[in-house]
C-alpha cells in the first residue's frame, strides 16, 4: 500500500492524469529492509499458517512463528530509525486523514502519497499488532501456558490477521487501479513514479542482506537443533545415502 509523502498530498481534480502518471520519473520510495520485511512476513505468516493443523510440520511453524515476532520488533526499530518514507512518523495518520483518503476514493479524485496512504497505514499497524498477538500467543501454547484460553486467544489472532490481509490486499488492488500504478511491482522494486523530491537516496541494501541472512541463519540453526536434524544432516554431509523412509524417520515427530 501506499506513505504520506512529506510535501502535503493533493488529490487529483477530476479528469486529471493521477499524479503517479502526471510525473514520468521513476524514484525510489521503499528501502530494502522495507521490503524484505514485507515479504518475509508474507511468507512466515502464509507458511505458520499452513502448517498449523499438521503435527509433521510442528517445528517449521512454531519456527515461522518466531520468525514473525522477529521481523515485528525489527520493523518497529526501522519505523524509528529507517529512511523517509519507513518511518511511522511519516504515515502513521489519525482518523481524520484516513476518512479523507477513503472519500476521497469514493469521489474517484484519490489523493496520491508517495509512501503509504492513511488507510494503509493503519492496515499496517493492525498487522503487525495482530502478528505479535499471534506469536505471543503461540509461543504460550507451545509452552503449555494458559491452557485452552491462549490457544482460543492464538486461533482467533490468526483469523484476525488473515481477514486484515484480505482488506490489506482489497485496498492494495483498489489503490493500484485508481492512481493506476502498481503497488505490488512497488514493493517489489521500491521505486513507483513520482517528483524527485518525494524519493529517498539511499536502499540500505546491506541492512536488508543482514536480515535475509538473520532469518536463514535462524531457520538453519532450528532445523539442526531439532530432534534428528544433526543427525539427518552428518548423514547426508557424509555421503550415505537416505532413503524416504529413514528420512521420515529422523524428521517426523510422529
């Protein structure tokens, strides 16, 4: 979704080009540890998700579990101390901005942000609060703590966050239609058309290899502290050969 840019944003007169398309230069918007957390939660999220009904899969979600408290605390430090347009200070809006931005969709004359949008913004704090409702939470059930409350408080965070991805991905495909950009391509690259003055210099590429690094690291030292994932690994580092079943056997909890 879309930050409020630091010059004040102005709705486009009915009939005008948006200005994503009045303004052909391309800047860059989203840093790189913006963007790696984006889609680092996307997939943790998507993955505990998937796996969470599975005994099999135990390890792998409570692992993307923590996974998602991490990447929530490092956004939270970024939104202190990361570039223009990752800062909460700059699109973090009260309810007045937001129900402006969302008449102003309503009126087809879409006020255009270089970063987040007020709406978005408030999308993306519900996230994170319900991502760390559900890693607090499930961090408790895997201890066995609080019993059958925490797990009911766990399942209907879980359900939380995936309806505020469904109204998350909604705006997302609304917003790229009406300032006719693509939002997704954004988050991709993190660069979208705009003024110069509006884009930030730097990408912080080294912060966002160190993250990918982090979490890989971390998935890697979980994996090898579990129940036959040493062993599974010195097998095969030594060359003897795993059949399916074996396998099975070193890495199912079953």
């Amino acid at each position: 979704m879309n930050t409020v840019s630091a010059s004040r944003a102005e709705p486009a007169r009915r009939g005008d080009p948006s200005p994503a398309t009045a303004h052909t230069a391309s800047i860059l918007v989203w840093d790189l540890p913006v963007r790696v957390f984006h889609w680092l939660l996307a997939a943790s999220f998507g993955g505990a998700w998937i796996t969470a009904e599975s005994e099999r899969w135990r390890l792998m979600h409570v692992t993307l579990g923590y996974t998602l408290a991490g990447l929530v605390v490092f956004r939270l430090l970024w939104g202190v101390l990361g570039t223009r347009h990752a800062r909460f200070a700059n699109f973090v809006r009260g309810p007045g901005s937001v129900w402006r931005y969302l008449r102003s969709l309503v009126r087809a004359e879409p006020e255009h942000h270089a970063g987040h949008n007020p709406a978005g913004s408030w999308a993306i704090v519900a996230l994170m609060t319900a991502a760390l409702a559900v890693a607090v939470s499930g961090w408790a059930v895997y201890g066995d703590i609080g019993g059958d409350i925490l797990e009911e408080v766990h399942e209907f965070a879980a359900n939380l966050m995936i309806g505020i991805v469904v109204v998350h991905l909604a705006g997302v495909v609304t917003s790229s239609w009406l300032h006719r950009e693509n939002l997704v391509r954004a988050m991709v690259t993190g660069r979208k058309n705009g003024r110069p003055e509006d884009g930030i210099t730097a990408a912080w590429r080294s912060v966002g290899a160190l993250m990918i690094v982090a979490v890989l690291g971390f998935w890697v030292a979980q994996w090898q502290s579990a129940p036959g994932g040493a062993a599974l690994a010195a097998q095969r580092a030594a060359g003897v050969p795993m059949t399916a079943h074996r396998a099975s056997d070193l890495t199912d909890d079953d």
